[in-house]
C-alpha cells in the first residue's frame, strides 16, 4: 500500500462544511497519512490549528495570503507571530506574491512577505511560499533579505526548470500539484523530471486545482495519486519508490511525527 503526505491541503475552508470526515476517510483510504492544512489570514490559521489539535494526522500553517496582504493589520500580524510558537504549527504559509491576480498591490504584497521571512529567520519553522506569476520578484526579495539559504517549500510550482534550480540553489523545496496531471504541461513535467528526489513534495491545494480527470470539480485529497502517479510516470520510477521518497521528504521538512 503506497503512503502520502499532501503537503498543502485547505481542509479548513466551507467547501468541504457538509462532508469534511467523509473526504477525510476517502483520502486515507487513498493512501494519504498526513495532512498539511495551510491557513491565509489569522481566521483560517486558527481554524487549521482547531483541527490540528482535534485530529492528529493533521498539521497547521499561519500566515497571510498575498491576495489578504492589504487587510495585515499589525495585530493580526502579531496573532499569527503567536500562533506559529504553537507546537502543532508546522510552518509559516502560505505566504508569498501573487502579480496573477493582484489582489493586494504589490509593494504591499512585498512588505507583508518580508515581515514573515523574518518570522522564518525568528522561529526556525520552514515557509510554505505561493507565487504566481512572480518568480523574478520573489527571488530577489529573497535574495535581498538575506545571504545564504532558507528553509520551505515552492508550493504549487508553476513555472520551468531553469526558474526551480534557482529556487533549490535557494535551499526550498518544490511541490507539484495537479497541474502536473494537465496535457499541455510539458514544461513543468520536465522541472518534475529533473527535481532533485530528496527535494520533491506532493501536494493538491485542495479545494483547488484538482487533476486532468476532475477539472471542473472540487479537489479532494483522495486525487493526489493521480498526481503521484504522473510525477512517477514523468520520473520514469515506480510509483510505490516516488511515494516513499516523497513522503520522507516532506516528514523531514515538517518535522511530522
Ligand atoms: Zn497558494
Ligand atoms: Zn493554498
């Protein structure tokens, strides 16, 4: 029987308000073992944690979505400083730039990331990172902030293998989600193809981005395989030896245990 960790899931969010346990049972059943449940504002981060607390093959993240960036007031700030000292806080996230969207204004989306990489730098606890159309900018406020190597996760890469070799030089580790599973993704099946194995994550994003054969359709954890399923095909190694591999990477990042 193949093990997973989905190493960024919502389950916290109303999609799933009517059929939570049942979603949770199917994606046990899949395989998946451990669940990372990422909160985006200081609502949702402890609302992760609730169930964190409750169920203990959950884990919690805090942070401050790009898109909730304009609406950081400094106690809220403050709060998810507090949060993550939370022994069933696993990481700070997500946390990041999105220029896709553009929901907050992009020195404001900036001036927010930095406030949690240095909460990064404080507290030892890996960053769970979203970029979207802004890779360029995120590693040279990266690289701005400081010298040397961090800790954490590209969640959901999005982009080539020439851009994720500049994020693992950067010390993170890169996640692939459904969009892996998509027909014309060539491009990121070739960066899951070339990932350094010991530097490869699995996630869903669920209830977003669900696989090629659930377009459309809310995203469950369950799907993952299909996910590891390509990454394996893509990889040209056995599905059961991906998993395995995956999973380890991601208890070492987290600490899950
Ligand atoms: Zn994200
Ligand atoms: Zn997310």
């Amino acid at each position: 029987m193949i093990e997973l960790v989905d190493t960024h899931v919502h389950f916290h969010f109303p999609d799933y308000d009517s059929d939570r346990d049942e979603v949770i049972h199917h994606a046990q059943e899949a395989g998946v073992r451990y669940f990372v449940n990422v909160g985006t504002n200081l609502e949702t981060s402890e609302k992760s944690l609730e169930l964190a607390k409750r169920r203990p093959e959950f884990f919690a993240t805090a942070g401050v979505h790009p898109h909730d960036a304009k609406d950081a007031s400094e106690d809220e700030l403050k709060a998810i400083r507090k949060l993550i000292d939370e022994k069933r806080m696993v990481a700070i996230g997500e946390v990041g730039l999105d220029f896709f969207r553009n929901l907050s204004p992009e020195d404001i989306q900036i001036k927010i990331f930095e406030r949690f990489l240095q909460m990064h730098v404080d507290t030892g606890k890996p960053l769970v990172i979203h970029c979207r159309d802004a890779y360029a900018k995120m590693a040279e406020v990266l690289k701005h902030f400081r010298q040397g190597a961090f800790q954490g996760v590209m969640h959901c890469f999005s982009s080539d293998k020439e851009t994720m070799f500049r994020f693992l030089d950067l010390g993170f580790h890169i996640s692939f989600a459904g969009p892996l599973t998509y027909k014309k993704n060539d491009v990121l099946r070739e960066a899951c193809r070339t990932c350094p194995k010991e530097s490869l994550l699995l996630e869903t994003d669920a209830p977003f981005l669900p696989p090629e054969s659930f377009r459309g359709k809310r995203n469950e954890s369950s799907y993952l395989v299909h996910t590891a399923e390509m990454a394996a095909k893509t990889r040209v190694v056995p599905l059961e030896e991906l998993c395995e591999q995956t999973t380890r990477n991601a208890i070492r990042l987290f600490g899950l245990c």
